[in-house]
C-alpha cells in the first residue's frame, strides 16, 4: 500500500515539479526507465515469490541504472553508444518480459 | 573456463551443441540472484510481513520506490516536452522550405520579366537579323514561352506510389524520348519545360523533373503538329510499355490533342565551370 503511495508520489513529483534534465543526461533517461521498470516488475515478482527483500531491491536498482548509464557513456565515447544502448535495452527488457511472464503466472496460475 | 577432461563417465550426457551459458542466464534468470541470496541468508524463510519489517527496511524500500516513481514521472513529462518542439522544428523546416519555393518562383518570374524587357529593347535598338538568330536558339533551348497546337498525354499510378502498376522514372524516359522523336518541338513534364539539359528521375517517392517535384497524375505536354505526333507516337517503344501499363496495371494514360498548349519558359541553364571565351575585335 505505501508502496504504490511512494511510486504514485514520484510519479506525480516528477510530472508536476518539472524538474529540468540537463542535455548530458538526456541519452541516459531512457536507460534509466528500463532500469526502473526492471526494477519495479523484478521487486513485484520477488514479492509475488515471498523473498523480497527491500535492500536489494534499492541497490539492485541503484546499481542497474548506474551500470546501464555506465556502459552507453562508455560507448559513447567510443563510438558505439547505440548498440551498447540496444544491448542493455535487450538485456533489461528480456528481464522485464520474464518477470511479467512469471507475475502473471502468480496472479492467474497459468 | 578450461573444459574437464573426460573421465570415461558414462551416466553423463553429452551436449554436442551447448547452449551458451549467457543466453541459458538471460533468459532463465529474469528474477536479480540478489533476492534468493538475501532470502537465504535469512535461513531460507519468507520475507517479514508489512508488519514486523524494521523502519530501515521500510525507509528503503520508500526512497527507492520514491526514485523509481522521479525517474517515470521525469521521463514521462520529457517524452511529452520533446514532442512538440520535434513537431515544431518540422512545421518550421516545411515552413522554411514553402518560403524558399516562393522565392525561386518570384526570382524566376523576374528573370523571365528581365528576359522580356532585354529582348524588347534589342528589338528597338535594331539588328534584327542577329536577335532572330538568338530568339531561334533561345526557343530551341526553351528558354521561352512557347505555344502551339500539342498533344497532351496524362498519366498516373494505379494507386499506391510502390506498389505494383506504380509509374517509374525510366517509363516517362522513355516517353518523353518518343514524343522527341516524333517531332515534338517543346515538351513540359507537369507543367516543367524540359531543356536540353533536363532529368527525369524518381527519389523515393516523388518524381523530380529538373530537380522540381511534381506530383501525379502528370501531364505531359508537347508541342507539335497534333495528328503527325498522333500518328508517330503510336509506333514508338514508349507508346507501347504505357499502352501495356493500362491494360495490365490499369494505370491512367490518356492521349489528347489540343488546339493551343501554353508552356512555360525553362529556367536558365546555370552554368557553373564554363564561361564564354573572349573574342578579340
């Protein structure tokens, strides 16, 4: 319950506060959605799994995005910033779709 | 990671084609290893109930819950900052392009205006015979108005620009060098007055006569005796690909003689490395 509190929170906070993304972060903030969602439905499922644990939770989102960002400035720099971005995109969003695949099988039992 | 040697086992079973250990990783271990491990450091048991979690534990779980809610919210209204200013920069690209048009067409009508008044005043001066020669030439390379009785052909596509029945550069080529040979004397491509230097070609989707667009249907215009081009078009190679067109692509090509065609004038040829030698007096 104060979960989904604290998510709708951010949310609205960042809709509404307006903060402004500097130009350097820009290429990064699709990555950290990934992340983020990656982090939303594995925390989901973990709980679903009854061996949530929130201090991985935190750090394992924490890491993801820091690591994500890392390697698509690391590409950057060498020229390769777009498929290092697909590679992480592929990577989290392949997470993202069994953690799905494996909520749902919570839920409905199928 | 050196392969084991084999010990002769034989309850093992051998993989001759191993499933690579990253894909077999990523595609069955969707869930963070961390969850298990942290699980199992806790004797294997499930995770406390909302109730008996520890305020440190629940400050975490906020905050990052919190992050994860800033990082959506942010993303979201940068998504829905950057939308319009993409379609921004387009209205103004087309805008820019629009008024670049205008100019050229402003630019041509002056130069064909300036064309007029130059002619005019040779004419007063005199030398006539001279500048009947270079009107000759002038219309030869189109570079003015003409009219006359023609023959108009129109053509277009039997609906989708790629599709099959879609009419390529090549086909109004070959067209266009057949109503030539038959003795056209001036020919307009969608209202575009070729030249001797003139190109037809395609660039994705739209036809480009002289480098201008033009759009279908496109009607061809040629300036000639009607029924001696009738006649003699007919029995060109171009005549017959359009005529096959029709009739299998259902493609629209309509031949019509007119009594009076008006084409424009062809821009000037730009000439960009020649220029004239001087001659000695």
């Amino acid at each position: 319950m104060y979960a989904a509190f604290a998510l709708l929170a951010g949310i609205v906070a960042g809709i509404f506060l307006q903060p402004t993304v500097p130009d350097w972060m820009a290429p990064y903030l699709p990555i950290a959605v990934i992340a983020a969602l990656d982090a939303v439905f594995g925390g989901l499922r973990a709980r679903l799994d009854r061996i949530f644990d929130s201090k991985v939770f935190v750090v394992s989102f924490v890491a993801n995005v820091l690591v994500a960002a890392f390697i698509v400035f690391l590409g950057d720099q060498l020229g390769v910033g777009s498929q290092l971005s697909t590679a992480v995109v592929v990577v989290l969003g392949i997470r993202i779709f069994g953690n799905v695949a494996a909520i749902r099988r919570h839920i409905f039992k199928a | 990671m050196p392969e084991e040697p084999d010990t002769g086992s034989t309850e093992r079973a051998v993989r001759r084609n191993p499933v690579p250990a990253l894909l077999t990783s990523l595609l069955g271990d969707s869930l963070d290893p961390g969850y298990a491990a942290a699980a199992q450091r806790r004797d294997g048991t499930a995770s406390p109930p909302d109730g008996r979690r520890g305020p440190a534990r629940w400050w975490y779980w906020a905050a990052g819950l919190l992050a994860v809610g800033l990082v959506l919210g942010i993303a979201a209204r940068a998504t829905a900052a950057s939308a319009p200013s993409a379609e921004n920069t387009r209205s103004a690209l087309l805008g820019d392009v629009r008024a670049a048009q205008q100019r050229v067409d402003a630019l041509a009508a002056r130069a064909s205006a300036l064309g007029a008044g130059i002619r005019s005043v040779q004419q007063s001066l005199g030398a006539t015979a001279l500048l009947s020669t270079v009107a000759d030439l002038e219309q030869d390379g189109g570079m003015t108005p003409m009219h006359g009785p023609g023959l108009q052909i129109v053509i277009d596509n039997a609906g989708d620009a790629n599709g099959p029945g879609a009419i390529q550069d090549s086909d109004i080529d070959l067209l266009v060098n057949g109503l030539w040979a038959s003795g056209a004397e001036a020919v307009s491509v969608g209202g575009v007055r070729l030249r001797t230097t003139s190109t037809i070609r395609q660039a994705g989707g739209a036809m480009l006569v002289d480098n201008t667009p033009v759009f279908f249907p496109i009607a061809i215009d040629a300036v000639g005796d009607p029924s001696r081009l009738h006649v003699a078009i007919v029995a060109t190679e171009g005549f017959a690909r359009f005529s096959a067109f029709a009739s299998l692509y259902h493609i629209r090509f309509d031949l019509e003689a007119k009594t009076d065609i008006t084409l424009p004038a062809a821009p000037a040829p730009d000439l960009r490395y020649a220029s004239a030698v001087p001659t000695s007096r």
